[in-house]
C-alpha cells in the first residue's frame, strides 16, 4: 500500500505557479525540480552513464570501497530513510554493505518509478521490509506510524542536496532532523569544488545529452501549460557562478522573441537566458557549516583519492 503525500492536481497548480512567476522576473528561472518528467528522468539516467558526468560513478564506488566503515557509522538494524527515491541503485549498495538493515522506506513524489523500486527491493532483500511513502520531500511533511521510531538512518545520495539554494537545503536538513530524532545518523552526498575544465563538460558533454535533458523542460512546459516555445530557438549553456559555488544551467534565447504559456506572453531579448539549475559545489567546510544550521555536524566523510566527490556522515547536534 502506498502512502500519498500529494496529488496531481496540486503538482499542476504548482508547476504553473512556478513557470509563471519564474518567467517574470528580471533574470528568468524555472526551479529545476521540474526538469524531471518521464523523458527527463531517462535523459538524467543517460547523464549519469556520460564519460564527463563524473558524480554517479564516483559515488557508487566510494559506497563500494568504504561500504565497512559505512556500515559500522550506521550500526545494526537500521531503518533507511531515502529522500527522493528514484531509481534506488545506490541504495542497493548501502542496504547490501549495512549489517541486518529493518526497513527501506523510499519517499519521493514519483510514484509509478517508486513502484519499480520497490517490487526489486523486495526481490532483492526480503528480510528487509520495504514500504514507500509518495511525498515531496522539499516541502513538510510527517512520517507515518508505521515507521519504526529507533536506528532511523538517513540516505540522501547523489549531490541533490546542490540543487537546493542555501535556505531550501537548511530547511531540508531540519526537516530530516526532525524525522530522525536525536538518536538518527544521516549519509549525504556531495558534489566537491573542482577545476572548471572538469566540472563544465560534465553538464554540457559532446553528445548534448544535457543539453536535451535541460531544453526537455520547455517541451514540458508546451506540453502541461499550453506554451509554445520552439525549442530550435534555444540553446542549453553551462556556466561557473562563483558566488554561488555552483554551476548553473541555462536555456538562451537565440532572438528576440515572445513565447505564451498558459495564455500570458513572455518576451526574450536575443541572448536573454531562462536558469533552470544550479549545481552547488562544496569543499569540507562549507559542507559542515551548512549541516550545523540544519542541526546536524559532520562525524565522518569518505572521499575518493581525486577529491572529486563526498560521502558526508552526519549525526545530531544536541539540541
Ligand atoms: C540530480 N542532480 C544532482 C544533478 C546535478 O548534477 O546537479 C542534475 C544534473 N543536471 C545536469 N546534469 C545533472
């Protein structure tokens, strides 16, 4: 049985909220959460395979490599938490390493590849159970009863924590803190800062798949809004904003032009550009001080020897 935390309607109204007011203002943007429909959520497993997308790979082998030491931060008989499911390979990996896991309780917002998930987790681990909860985990929400109050452990892999700005991601993490409780233990994945001759073509590699991926959310838009973009006019770009620490993606208008969506018109000067997602990059003491305002410190981390990508293992601060 799957427990809802939303439903279509409201995604509906969100998204159009979202897309309205992100294309009137002065620098245009559309939250980058919505980059995932079904083409987008292939398009991104396509990333995740490119030779350039360095994050996935990396990743996936420090879980391998530091699976004891992981295994010994997260103690027996853990009840994984997975903030915004997907796919759920990596899970796979830290479910094998941990030491008689409980319970596996992916939550995210799509349901349909929840399902998917879940049937193989069940194939894979039956002594574990295995029970999803369909909710956005950017915005509040509780956990259900059923959720076993003791040994919680957070997994939030894959750098999404990046894709956040400063005050969603603290937001998140206090959200998180208060799922846990005092006694939960939390495993992050983090993107780390790193020369931009890497960083650039990871998200905007030879064979354009990025690109696809990032102009997939103007189809999107004429799609589910009624818009009419002609996705010939835009181009995909990737840029380094130091302020931020993040690498950015645009969609560049090529010309002038005006584009409808839901019946309201949008005018772009040639080279006017919609940000559609920043990409925070962290080193070690940037990371740490975000987790101390969500209420978290850093116990652990385990990096690969590039120092290209980071495990974080957090426990509570006591509050
Ligand atoms: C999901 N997220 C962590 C990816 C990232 O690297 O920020 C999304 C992505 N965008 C372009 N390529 C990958």
């Amino acid at each position: 049985m799957l427990d809802v935390v939303s439903d279509h309607n409201w995604q509906y109204e969100a998204f159009r909220g979202d897309v309205l007011s992100g294309l009137s203002q002065a620098q245009k943007s559309i939250p980058s959460r919505w980059l995932y429909d079904d083409l987008g959520s292939e398009l991104f497993e396509r990333i995740t395979r490119l030779e350039e997308y360095y994050p996935t790979r990396t990743e996936t082998a420090l879980l391998t490599a530091h699976a004891e030491a992981i295994a010994s931060f997260s103690g027996d008989g853990a009840v994984v938490l997975e903030y915004g499911a997907g796919a759920g390979i990596k899970t796979e990996i830290l479910i094998a390493a941990l030491r008689a896991p409980r319970f596996y309780v992916p939550i995210d917002i799509a349901a349909d590849f929840l399902e998917q998930t879940v049937a193989r987790f069940r194939a894979r681990f039956p002594a574990v159970t295995t029970r999803p909860i369909v909710a956005d985990f950017t915005a509040p929400f509780e956990l259900p009863a059923w959720v076993p109050e003791e040994r919680r452990l957070a997994f939030f892999p894959g750098s999404t924590i990046g894709n956040l700005d400063a005050s969603e991601a603290r937001q998140f993490l206090r959200r998180m803190r208060h799922h846990l409780g005092c006694r939960g233990r939390a495993i992050i994945g983090a993107d780390l800062k790193k020369p931009l001759d890497v960083l650039i073509p990871a998200y905007d590699d030879a064979a354009g798949v990025t690109a696809q991926f990032n102009l997939n959310l103007l189809r999107r838009v004429n799609r589910e809004l009624g818009g009419d973009f002609a996705l010939e006019r835009f181009v995909h770009s990737a840029r380094w904003n130091p302020a931020e620490s993040a690498v950015e993606m645009h969609l560049v208008s090529r010309n002038p032009q005006t584009v409808m969506v839901a019946g309201r018109r949008f005018h772009f000067a040639a080279g006017e550009s919609i940000h559609t997602e920043s990409s925070r990059k962290y080193d070690a003491a940037g990371f740490e001080a975000l987790a101390r305002s969500g209420g978290w410190r850093v116990s652990d981390s385990w990096s690969d020897s590039g120092g290209r990508f980071a495990l974080f293992g957090l426990r509570p601060v006591a509050s």
